[in-house]
C-alpha cells in the first residue's frame, strides 16, 4: 500500500451509500456533475466481477463511505458498465476478484500545487487479474507516457518474457507452484499466480522482467529507501488530469 492509501476498518454509515444492485449507477447518491467518477466495464459474456472497496480512514464525509474501511463491494454484472461514484476527496483502493484480484489505489484529493490531478496505480503484491485502470477518455498522463495500469492478459504478458529466461531459472520459478508450464526456449506459461508469500525469484520475474504494468513491491513508501526492485515499483504511481476513471475486467 503507498503512503496515501491507509485503511481502517470500522462501522460503515449505510444511509450515506446506495445499495449494492444490478443498476447501473453504484456508490454515493449525493454526487454532481465532474465530482470522482470509476466506470466499471465488465466484457466478459458470462462473469460477475466484484470489487472490494476500501477508503481511507481520513476521507472526508462527502465520500463514499464517509471514511470508513471495509465498504459494501461494487458488483458488475456480465456485460455490464457500472458508473461508481466515488465522492469528493475519496483516497482508497478497489480490488479486483473481490479481494484477490489486482488492486486499484486511487486518489482524488486533487493537493497538487496549482493543478488537479488524480493519482493512481495497479498493485500486484497480494493477487493478480485480467483488470486495467486509466483515465475514462485515454488522457496521456502528466508527463505525455500512456497512461493503462494493470494487464488485460496477465498470462500473456508473462510468456512474453518467459523465453527470455534460461532453463535453469525458468524451472525453479516453476517449482515454487506461482507459475505452471513448461520450460525450454518453446515453453510456455499455462498459468500465473501471485500471493503476499511469494518469493524472490517470483517477485523478481514479475516486477523487473514481465514488463507488468503493476508494482509488486511495495516501494519506498513513506519516504523508506529501497533497493533496485523497489525503485522499479516506484514507477507506477501515475497521475492524470481528470477526476473520472474507468478500470475493466476482462
């Protein structure tokens, strides 16, 4: 978790927040036009996807949940897109698989000195999914660089570097049970796992050479030095000008 995301859990105010349903609008009731927007696509024909929410212990009451920890989860039915309304100054995390998934950290307190912006980013330390974020219209980021976290295709993303790797180093990451396949310069990846008792050789493979767009290591958090990796993990907090989302499952 970086330094502006810290959760608590505590009792949750239900007459500030709409019920969890099958509409299409989720989130706080009391939201006005250009207020923090996450639109929640869901391509898949078959799947519910399910978000666990979480906002920070210092959020104001114009915010879902009004500050509080654990909040009832955002559910998208198949096919479906949800507009979750996340309230003003809301700082917090949307998890996908409700829980297990990739973790979404936003921050819509917009205290940039002399302009807005959002800050986000894709969290792969405690679990992995086919789920992205970015701005709702494809704004570049601050500096001009693309501007999709997370990954649309994990597993895709990991065999394109998993010939890079030698046989030796591809069967030992097949031996910790994260990753399933087979090894040799035509081996391929049936599968990718991740899960906060990985251990070096998977942290290292999916932050430093997949090319995830994720961090996995928490970084220098509240100013804590760190080591290469960490420093690589300190790459993907980014920021946009605009106070609507949208992340996809796929």
């Amino acid at each position: 978790m970086r330094s502006f995301a810290i959760l608590t859990a505590v009792a949750i105010p239900f007459s500030f927040i709409s019920a969890i349903s099958a509409q299409d609008t989720q989130g706080v009731s009391n939201y006005s036009p250009g207020d923090p927007l996450v639109n929640l696509i869901n391509t898949s024909p078959t799947q519910t996807h399910v978000y666990k929410v979480e906002g920070n212990a210092d959020n104001p009451g114009t915010a879902y949940g009004a500050g509080e920890g654990a909040l009832p989860a955002a559910t998208v039915l198949p096919g479906q897109t949800v507009a979750f309304h996340l309230g003003q100054g809301f700082i917090g995390a949307l998890t996908a698989k409700n829980g297990e998934g990739t973790r979404f950290e936003v921050n819509f307190r917009g205290d940039s000195p002399g302009e807005y912006k959002t800050w986000y980013n894709s969290d792969m330390q405690f679990g992995m999914s086919d789920t992205t974020i970015g701005p709702a219209h494809g704004e570049k980021l601050i500096n001009g660089d693309d501007s999709l976290a997370g990954e649309p295709d994990c597993l895709a993303t990991a065999n394109s570097a998993w010939g890079s790797l030698d046989e030796q180093a591809q069967q030992e990451l097949l031996d910790t049970g994260y990753l399933e396949g087979t090894t040799g310069k035509d081996g391929v990846l049936t599968s990718v796992h991740m899960d906060k008792q990985a251990g070096d050789n998977v942290v290292d493979f999916y932050q430093n050479i997949t090319g995830f767009k994720a961090y996995v290591v928490p970084g220098s958090v509240v100013g804590k030095k760190t080591n290469a990796t960490g420093r690589k993990a300190d790459t993907h907090t980014w920021s946009v000008k605009t106070k609507e989302l949208t992340i996809t499952g796929y």
